[in-house]
C-alpha cells in the first residue's frame, strides 16, 4: 500500500491535468476501505446492484475517486461530499475560494479512469476495444458524415481503432460539456490528425466553438481506449497507474 499513498501525495500543479487509471477488481481489504469512505446515499446504490461483481466495481470506483480528491483536497475522504449537475455529472459540494477542482470518471469492466484539473472543464471515457458487426450502421446513426466516410474507408483493426478513438473522444467531450442531450453526438466532429493526435473540428457546425477545446488519447492497456477533453490552454498531461 505504499506506492498507492505515495503516488497520492503528488500535487496537481494549476496548469496539468492529471489521469488515473486503476483496476476495480481489488483485495476485500481494499474493498472494505473503499466501502468505509462512501456516503449513506453511496453506500444505498451499492446494495441496489444485483450482481456481485457490478456492487464491487461501484464501491471500488467511488472509493478510488474520493481518495484521490482527498489528496488534492487534503481532507479526509469520508468527509467530501458531492452534487450532480441536470445530467448527472458530479461536482464537488465544497467551493475551494478562486479554484474548482474539476474532475470525471468513466470504467469499462475492471478498469477505471479519472481525470482532474484545476479551474477548466474536462471529461474522460474509457471503452473496452473489441469487434463490433454493425460499425457502418452505428457510425451512421452517431457519426457526421464526414466521420462515418473516414470510417467506411477503412478495414479490419484499423477501422475498428477509429472507430473507438473518434467514439471516446465524443463521449468525453460531452461529458466534459456538461451538455447531456443538449448537443447531439453526431454534432460533435472528430478529426483524427495523426496515430494518437485528434482534434475537435465543429461542433454543431461551428468551428470557433471547437478551437476551445482539445483531446488526449492513449490505450492505457491492450484493448482499451482512452479520451480525455479538455477546455484549454492547459499545461502538461500526467498519466497515473494505481
């Protein structure tokens, strides 16, 4: 347990952005203290999954994120208490003077991510990559055509790559939005510039309202892909493994 308190006490300068990535699959050690530093309300959710192993990656994903805040935060974990945007994106309760510490979350069966940040908007999505049968017909329906033309025009893993990095990047970006259903996915334009560079192109249209905006990319581990949105300017993206 060492490395995950040391790792912990690293600051978060005001310009970075920092990544987490973490397992959920943990000890029942692990599993107890992240129980202990839920709130009632948490603690309720828990007991509504159904499954096992779904109640055991909530705690352990809300565990993990209040002990991180509590180490940017420097207060106890128990004690950090949360709002919930119109679509449901969760805030800090507490106000910090000038600063917000602004983060998200996102997991895809045993892995998590964070991002966190000083005063800036950002969201964050992982998925896990695998085969889809009907990619043309989903890029269709969620994709601009400029996108699902870029998509059609390549096979086999390189396709199904693109498919999954323009994808998280436009979850992130709403999410970072905070827009919900207020700007619709396939308004939300990703250009893929390089292997691991993309850009915001437009959204609905605009490209002014895009230039604000710019994305991280990375597979934290085979078979995942990662995307983070961030209002810039921004300074250096620390990535962070637990």
């Amino acid at each position: 347990m060492t490395n995950f308190y040391t790792l912990l006490s690293q600051p978060l300068p005001d310009s970075d952005i920092h990544i987490w990535c973490a397992p959920l699959n943990v000890s029942s050690t692990a599993l107890a203290r992240h129980f202990s530093h839920l709130s009632l309300d948490e603690k309720i959710r828990a007991e509504r999954f159904y499954f096992e192993v779904d109640r055991n990656r909530f705690i352990t994903g809300r565990g993990l994120l209040r002990s991180i805040l509590s180490s940017y935060l420097k207060m106890d974990p128990s004690q950090i208490e949360f709002v919930y945007g119109q679509y449901g994106k969760p805030a800090l309760k507490m106000g910090l003077g000038n600063k917000t510490l602004e983060f998200n979350l996102s997991h895809s069966k045993d892995l998590a991510v964070y991002g966190f940040s000083w005063n800036r908007k950002i969201g964050i999505d992982v998925e896990n990559v695998q085969p889809m049968p009907d990619f043309d017909s989903f890029a269709e329906h969620f994709f601009s055509r400029h996108e699902t033309a870029f998509i059609n025009s390549l096979s086999g893993k390189e396709k199904e790559q693109a498919f999954f990095k323009i994808w998280t990047c436009k979850e992130a970006f709403l999410k970072a939005n905070g827009s919900g259903l207020t700007v619709q996915i396939n308004q939300v334009e990703i250009s893929l510039v390089a292997e691991e560079v993309v850009a915001l192109s437009t959204i609905d249209g605009c490209r002014e309202q895009a230039a604000h905006w710019c994305f991280k990319i990375f597979n934290p581990f085979p078979d995942y892909q990662v995307a983070l949105a961030s209002e810039l300017p921004i300074g250096q993206v620390v990535i962070k493994y637990l």
